[in-house]
C-alpha cells in the first residue's frame, strides 16, 4: 500500500497545537510524530495540519418550494472539498409516498454516483403515523441516527407538538438524535399574511415575518418537549440571541441541548434585505433571516463559552432566477443560502484572525464537535491513528476575495461576495486521495466518495427525563375523615 507523509506542518486539533509529520497508509492516518518517512510526501511547511471540515447542515437537490436546489451532489462535494470540508450531512426529505426507508434509498441513488467525498444523512420527521414510528427504527439500521422536525414551513413541512413528542419519544428509544428548525409556524403564517396585505410584498417582508421571539419560543418549546421525552436535542441554524438563550439555560439545567449557528448567522445580517435591490435581498432570503449585530454577537459568544457548539451552512442554493419565482411575493421565494465552499475560510477571517476563536476551537467547531455530536468520532474529526485520512493542510497566508468568478458551487451569485479571507487549503486529503490542491484545480472522481453509516447513540449518551410529572405516577391520600362539609 503507498505511503503518503504530510511534511513539515503543525498539527491543529481540537484540543492542541504541536509539530508533527503525519503518515498515512491507503486511507487511513497510520503514524503522527517527527521525521516520518513515506513513498510520496505532501507540503505543510508554514501551515497547519487539521481535520477535514464536517458540514453537519446541507441541502443539495432538495426538492423545495415548487423547485430543486440547484446543488448537486457532485458540484457541492466539490464545492467543499475546495474550502476544506471533506465530509457533508443532508436532510433526507420523504416523498410524495412519506416513506422514510424510500426516501433514504432516493438519496442513495441521487448521491451515490455523484459525491466526491464522504457524505452521511439526518432524516426529516413531516408528519406522525403507524409506518413513520416503524420506519424510524429502520433509518437507524440504514446509519441515520438524527431525525429532523420542522416547527415552520405550515401547511408544507410543518409538524404538531403532539407528533413531535411522539417522535421524540421514539429517538429516545432508538438511541437517535431529534433535531429542530425551531420557528413558531403558526405565528410565522400569520405575520407573512399581515405584511403582505399591507403591500409589503419584497423580501423586506420576509425578514419582518420571522423575528427572532418566534425562534426563541420554537427553541424553548422544542427543549421542553425533549426533556419531558428523555432525549437530547439539536437545534439547527441557530440564528438569535433568544434561541440561544434557551440553550444555555437547558444547558445549565443539565440537559443535553445543542446549537448550531450558521456561518451566514454569524458574519451577515439583516441590512442584506433593507435598501438594497431585489436580487441582492432576495438572494440572501433563508430561514430563519439573518439578523442584527447585536444577534452576531451573542453567537460568537456562544462559540467561545461553549454554550453553541458547531458551526454548519445549510447550504441550500438557489439560482436568481429561481428566486425570482418570488419576484411579487416574498413567501413563495425558495429559502436558502450558500456557505458550503466558504464557512472555514470566514469563520477562520472572521473568528480566528480577529482573536475571538483559537484556531483549536475553529477545528473544534468545524470538525471535531460535529464528529462527537453526530456519532462518527473519531473515524471522522480528529487526527489521531486509525481515523480516516480527512486532513486539510490550511495555509493561513493564501488570501482569497470571494466571487462568483472564483467560487465552485453552480450558483451564479455567492451571499460572501467581497470577503476578503486570510486562509485557504492549500491541500484537502479525503481517506488519503488528494481532492484538492490549491493552484491546479482538479475534480476529483465523482462517486469516489462514499456514505458514512452514523451508529445510534449508547445509553449514555440519552437524555434522562426530568420531567417527575410524567414519569412518578402521582395521587392525592384522600383521608375521607378530613373532607370538609359541602365537597
Ligand atoms: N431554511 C432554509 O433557508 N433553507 C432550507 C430549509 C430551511 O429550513
Ligand atoms: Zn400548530
Ligand atoms: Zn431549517
Ligand atoms: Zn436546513
């Protein structure tokens, strides 16, 4: 088997920073240490040495909103593997039949031939019956073990509380992790009405029917149904003081909550949609919306305190002209945004290079904590012997101004347009094939990359219930000689 040593660079992890020299055997890291030797060597010198990014949050072809996303498996894998992530997590969507086992096999025959790196799925939860309750158990022996909840998206994805709970209790007994895109949707409806009949009808009004009390409630509501179910919880694109707010209470409580800001969430916000022409504003309509600096703030916040733990994108790209199917009503503009080739390079510019992230906690929250949270670790999210060979060698001089011109994804636009970032991989290593290296431009092998089957959770990785009202059956001593008179 060849032999391939990484030279000369300083490994980064999660949780240390040294000089070393990593040797890689077939598709796995076989050494780290110094002078190692190998049949082909690859140039770290004067760079770090981490682990592959992990975007836990993608949306490629995702039927959506009367449209396809325009990603596809190959341009974004690609895509990806250009910034430094070397491994993707899409949301399954069931079909026109809700089946949860056909929906995951249509991902497997849409992605299969297509993914230049490795790619695992969570499974969206849209509705409660009998064969969703039995399907569940079989996304859990296909390898996904996360099941997603949209609480907006009325009248389309949108779930109940009831069914919500339901399935919650379900993951619990699965030994699988619930997730939420937490939004009252009932209000959200309500709102979208109000400002489109008072004539706001540009994408303006999209970030008007969406403010941040309704995720916040949504994340409170998601958590307190989790608890009272004994599971743990992830909260996806976190985007608001509020919901991270009831995340770090929950935390606090003792229970196991999770966060996910979006690199968009953390470096753009709401002047996007105000005062700006109907492309530019319309391009940036995701949800939630992005918010104001005040918002920004408490997510870096949460980055450095630990109480949010991973940073996704949920990639979800839409041409302009499929935006402008919204062109005289914002509510029917496909939501979505891009980030997928982008979040390393500005989370480091906007994280690292400004003090407010070591770059062991940017691995952490681009790689390892994903890794941890989603079951894969430490085959995925870390560099140590034994784990697949998911390296980046991430050259903190290569700057780089993002453009449409320069970018990989199919999209004709890029919502990071005129950011300058102070870092780029100079190499990204997928189980030891180089798919990218900077300055030669290679596309890497469609189909090469290959599904990742994320294993359900042990027990003590569950939730335990704290909620005494539903688990210690409770009843008043009725003392028939002390019942007052009249009762
Ligand atoms: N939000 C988006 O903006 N796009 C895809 C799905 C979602 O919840
Ligand atoms: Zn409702
Ligand atoms: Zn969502
Ligand atoms: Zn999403």
């Amino acid at each position: 088997m060849t032999t391939k040593v990484i030279k000369g660079g300083t490994v980064c992890t999660a949780d240390r920073t040294w000089k070393a020299d990593v040797l890689i055997e077939g598709e796995i890291i076989k050494q780290i240490g110094e002078d190692l030797v190998g049949d082909e060597y690859i140039d770290a010198e004067g760079a770090y040495v981490i682990p592959g990014g992990i975007d836990p949050h993608t949306h490629l072809e995702m039927p959506f909103m009367g449209t396809t996303a325009a990603e596809t498996f190959e341009s974004g894998t690609w895509a990806a593997a250009t910034g430094g992530t070397t491994m993707i997590v899409d949301f399954c969507l069931p079909g026109a039949d809700g089946s949860i086992k056909n929906a995951i096999n249509e991902w497997h025959r849409k992605s299969a031939p297509q993914i230049c790196s490795d790619i695992g799925y969570h499974m969206a939860v849209t509705g409660w019956d009998e064969n969703v309750f039995n399907e569940m158990k079989d996304a859990v022996d296909m390898g996904v073990n996360s099941f997603k909840h949209f609480m907006a998206y009325k009248g389309a994805l949108m779930i109940e509380d009831d069914e919500m709970f339901a399935s919650f209790k379900r993951c619990a007994e699965l030994g699988a992790l619930p997730m939420v895109h937490a939004e009252n949707g009932d209000l959200v409806a309500e709102l979208q009405e109000k400002y489109f009949s008072e004539g706001i009808t540009g994408p303006e009004g999209h970030a008007y029917s969406r403010p941040p009390e309704l995720e916040g409630e949504a994340a409170n509501r998601a958590i307190t149904i989790a608890d009272a179910a004994g599971v743990p919880l992830y909260i996806v694109h976190v985007s608001c003081e509020q919901a991270h707010e009831a995340i770090r209470r929950a935390r606090q409580k003792g229970m196991r909550v999770y966060g996910e800001p979006l690199i968009q969430f953390l470096t753009l916000d709401e002047t996007e949609y105000f005062n700006k022409d109907w492309d530019h504003a319309a391009r940036r309509v995701m949800s939630p919306p992005f918010r104001s600096k005040d918002h920004q703030d408490s997510l870096w916040a949460g980055l450095q305190a630990g109480s949010l733990q991973v940073v996704a994108t949920d990639h979800a790209a839409f041409t302009t002209d499929q935006k402008r199917a919204g062109r005289d009503d914002f509510r029917i503009i496909p939501n979505g945004s891009n980030g997928l080739e982008e979040r390393l390079a500005v989370l480091w510019t906007e994280g690292v290079e400004t003090g407010r992230l070591t770059p062991n906690e940017f691995v952490a929250a681009t790689s390892t904590n994903v890794a941890k949270i989603l079951n894969i670790y430490p085959k995925k999210g870390a560099i140590v012997e034994g784990a697949d060979a998911d390296i980046v060698v991430w050259d903190p001089k290569i700057t780089k101004t993002i453009s449409p011109a320069n970018h990989h994804s199919v999209l004709d636009y890029n919502v990071f347009e005129g950011f300058n970032v102070k870092a780029q991989a100079r190499y990204t290593l997928s189980r030891g094939d180089v798919i990218w290296a900077w300055g030669q431009n290679s596309q890497p092998q469609p189909g090469r990359g290959r599904f990742v089957p994320r294993p359900a959770f042990s027990s003590a990785q569950k939730a335990l219930s704290q909620w005494k009202a539903l688990n210690t059956p409770r009843k008043i001593e009725r003392d028939p000689q002390n019942i007052p008179a009249g009762i």
